[in-house]
C-alpha cells in the first residue's frame, strides 16, 4: 500500500472515507441514547450539540496533534485539513471547525508531525516533562497502545461529557478497544484514517461479461451467499495465461490477486477472534478455546492462498517489478484496471489508484467463509489507522474531552451526511450496488487487540507475533497452524498479561 499521492487519487480516497460513516455502533456500555441512529445509519433530528451548550474556554487555542505530510496517504486532513486534500473536503472540515469554534470559544489549530520525530516521542517528552502541549492527540492506534502502556494517556470514561453511545462515535471500535472498563483511545466521525484502512475487495465487471459469468456478486452479498468458496468458484473460471509467454506471471490473467496480510483479514472475516474477553471486560485468548475450529477457517485460507488456479500472492512478484519504477501494489491494481484480474484485495485507502484508470469495477465486502455465517466483517487493518485521545500530565483534560465531543458530534452533520450521500453515492460510485456494499462493508467493521497491541511479537512486522502468524502460514501454503500457534502461546499470554496489569495500575 505504498502509494504516490497524487491530489486526483486522494480526491476519490478522501471522498470514500469521509462518505463511509454509515457505521454499525455497538455502545461499550450497554446503554442508549435519544440522539442514536438506527442501524440503517440515519441520523436523529436531534440536535447532537445540544448538551455542550453553556462552554466557553474565553478563545483558548486547542492544539491537535496529527500525523503530517511525511506520511503520504496516511497523513491527517481530519483538523485543518490538508494541501492535498480537494477544496470542498477542506470546506467541510473548515465549517465543521468554525461550528465547534463558535460553540465552545475556542481556536481550533494543529501541530503535524515532521518525519523527524515520531508522534510517540513527541508525546512521550511532553509527558515527562509535565507539558501541556497538545489538547489532543491522534496516533495511530498501535502507537496509542504503546502511549497508553508508558502512562500518557488518559481514560476517556472518566469523562461524562464524551457520549460513547451515539452515533457519531464508532461503537464497535470503542468496545474493541476497551479493556476492564478502561478506554485510552477511541475512534469516531472525526477519525478519518480510521475508515481508509478497512479492508475490502474490488471486482472487474467487464471480465465477468468476457467470461460469461452470468453470477452477480452483489446478488450474492444480498443473499448471504458470498464465500470464500465462491469467490474461488468464480476466479478459476478467469484465470489463464494470456501474455503469451507460456508462463503465468502477474502479466496474465487472474481470479484473485491478494495481500500477504488479507489471511488475517480472512480469519476475522469468518467471524473468529485472535482475543476475546470475559465478563470482566479483560482480555482473553480465543484461540485457546477453538482450535478445532481455527485450524479448519486457516486450512480454508491456506488453500486459497495457494491455489495455482485461482490466486496470486500480490508480494510473491516483488523481484519482477524491481527496477521498473513500479510497485507490486501498483501492478495488481494496474491489474484490475487492464481487465486482468477478477478480484483484488485491498484497503479503502488503496482504491485511490483505481482513479487514474477508467475501468469498470465493485466494491465487496470480506466473503464469509461459510453461508450460515451471520454477518459480514470487514477488518481496519490499525497500523495506520487513526484514533483520538486526551494526554494524561494535560492540566485542562476535561476541556479536551468537551472538544472531542464536539468535534465528533458536528462531524455528523458537517462531514459525514453531506458526503456521504452527495459525493460518494451519487458522483463517484456510479452503481446503487456498489452503494449498498460500502454500507455493509462500514456497518460491520471488526478490530483486534492482538492485532493492536502485536502481543507475542518483538516489532509490529515481527512474524511469529499474533498479529502476522496466520499471514505466514497462508504465505507458506502448509496448514501449519497447530504447530504454529503452540510455538508462540506462552509468549502471547505472557505479553497480554503484562498489558492487563499495567492497565489495571493506571487511575488518570
């Protein structure tokens, strides 16, 4: 997913993140409010500021702090918008701020991060040091969770103000993240990153017609029929040597061109957790209680990956592409554009390359990996996710916690409805199907703390950690997965427990 950014790509990125806010929300505390939507992702006509009338900071400056430019495509336009970012998302970003300006009697201004020093370390020395320099902070959330393990960040439950129950905060995220009834961080209408990093597949409509695939798969979304099965049905129909050279390479044709790290995409799509939790709200290794059943959904994925048929590994061809000025990434998505490839895996934010393209694609949602699953699920792969949170040493906490709330709650109607609807349905994504798929795709959002917190692993690329092993095994093409997971239990366990009780000891 490294990508040149360019302002027509990120015009198509932006508009598909700030449009896809339709969420599913799962309220943390089992509670409701009258300002909830209904799980179609319609608003309430209730005014979502009504109860943060009556602040007045005297014209305080409220400092964001936000990943910068350096960070390409994963660079924040969520406070002040951004230079690349096209003018109306800047104009809707600008009137969301004047609103919460004029609420609250603040000046909403941002520090970027520079490429020089990281967001933590930023973070870290203001923290020791006692500082007051940043109001808020949006990390991306596994740098969160190493914020929250060295003590910088502060419980957002303590905060009344914050309502976790409406919907312009993302419920299903918050219940992920929190642990013994302790929030650190948090995601919502404002958290743009969050929505660009959910994984999801294209499809090429045209080489459906070539092949006379007479099976739609939108259809098959809407009848709880779209599987991993199916998906391999249809892609081996597709798959040929085409180039001419006899040997099929990432030149010729393919039913399903996939990222290394869509296998965990894949597992999490069944509907299976790396951790679950218990009545306590703490963590708990859900592997350890299904093993049977973990090991048949990574058989299922490993033959997938490994079906000379049907799929190519997108990092298997780095070798080939070195030296042309392209990438992998790039190629597979050049791929779909030359009618080449069926389906491909990606984030939300790797379809802004399809932009430079004029093809003939869909959206789907991650496939079930068997018919009676209930639901769909869609991963946010968190590495470059966004997420907000309060320093713990700020001395004016309870204002920042009225400002993420209103920040959130005017996002709704300033961000969130407008382009959603406008922008993205009705200008860019030229078919109602394609519509309706970003809705599920968005209503049913799943994270992982294994994932977040890379418990087992020495790095967040470290392959023997929670977060990469079932992409390894996929990669290696032996259901190796008994074995595998045996190797790093103990290792797994020991990490998440020493997460648990750092989180047990912190009161701020």
């Amino acid at each position: 997913m490294k990508k040149a950014v360019k302002l027509l790509s990120l015009m198509i990125v932006f508009v598909l993140v700030l449009g896809i806010f339709a969420s599913c929300k799962t309220d943390p505390k089992n509670t409701t409010s009258e300002t909830q939507s209904n799980t179609s992702g319609t608003t309430s006509k209730a005014d979502p500021l009504a109860h943060l009338e009556g602040y007045d900071y005297d014209k305080a400056d409220i400092v964001f702090l936000v990943e910068g430019d350096h960070r390409g495509i994963y660079s924040s336009a969520d406070i002040l918008g951004s230079e690349t970012a096209p003018d109306l998302i800047n104009d809707a970003v600008d009137a969301r701020n004047k609103k919460v300006e004029e609420l609250l009697n603040i000046v909403v201004k941002e520090y970027r991060t520079d490429g020089v020093t990281s967001m933590l370390e930023l973070v870290r020395t203001s923290g020791l040091t006692g500082g007051n320099d940043y109001d808020v902070v949006m990390p991306y959330i596994p740098e969160a969770a190493s914020m929250l393990t060295e003590g910088f960040l502060s419980d957002l439950n303590n905060y009344d103000v914050i309502k976790f129950e409406n919907d312009y905060w993302d419920g299903n995220a918050n219940k992920y993240f929190s642990i013994g009834g302790k929030l650190f961080f948090a995601t919502g209408d404002t958290t743009l990153l969050a929505f660009d990093c959910t994984h999801a597949l294209v499809f090429n409509k045209t080489i459906l017609q070539k092949f006379g695939i007479e099976e739609n798969p939108y259809q098959l979304v809407k009848d709880g029929t779209w599987t991993l099965d199916k998906l391999l049905e249809m892609a081996a129909q597709v798959t040929s040597e085409t180039d001419g050279d006899q040997i099929m390479t990432y030149k010729d044709t393919w039913g399903f061109f996939v990222n290394n790290n869509y296998a965990t995409s894949l597992f999490l799509g069944s509907g299976m957790n790396l951790i679950g939790r218990d009545s306590e709200d703490m963590p708990t290794l859900a592997l350890q209680n299904n093993a049977t059943a973990a090991a048949s959904v990574v058989g299922k994925i490993v033959d997938a990956y490994s079906n000379e048929n049907t799929t190519i590994l997108i990092e298997s061809f780095i070798d080939d592409v070195a030296g042309t000025g392209s990438t992998v990434w790039q190629e597979a998505t050049k791929a779909v554009a030359e009618d080449r490839a069926l389906f491909r895996s990606m984030a939300i934010v790797d379809m802004n390359d399809l932009a430079n393209y004029n093809v003939n694609y869909g959206i789907l949602p991650t496939p079930k990996m068997t018919e009676d699953q209930d639901e769909y699920y869609s991963f946010v792969s968190t590495l470059y996710a966004s997420c907000l949170a309060i320093p713990a040493q700020l001395e004016t906490k309870e204002r920042s916690a009225v400002v993420i709330e209103a920040m959130n709650a005017a996002s709704g109607e300033y961000v969130k409805n407008k382009y959603y609807d406008v922008l993205l349905k009705s200008r860019r994504v030229v078919d109602n199907e394609s519509s309706e798929m970003l809705d599920i795709i968005f209503n049913n959002r799943v994270y992982d703390l294994g994932v977040i917190y890379n418990w087992g692993g020495e790095s967040i690329w470290d392959p023997n950690s929670l977060a990469n092993f079932i992409n390894e095994i996929a990669k290696s093409g032996q259901n190796t997965y008994a074995s595998s997971f045996a190797a790093i239990e103990d290792s797994i366990v020991t990490a998440m427990e020493n997460t648990i009780e750092t989180i047990k000891n912190i009161d701020f």
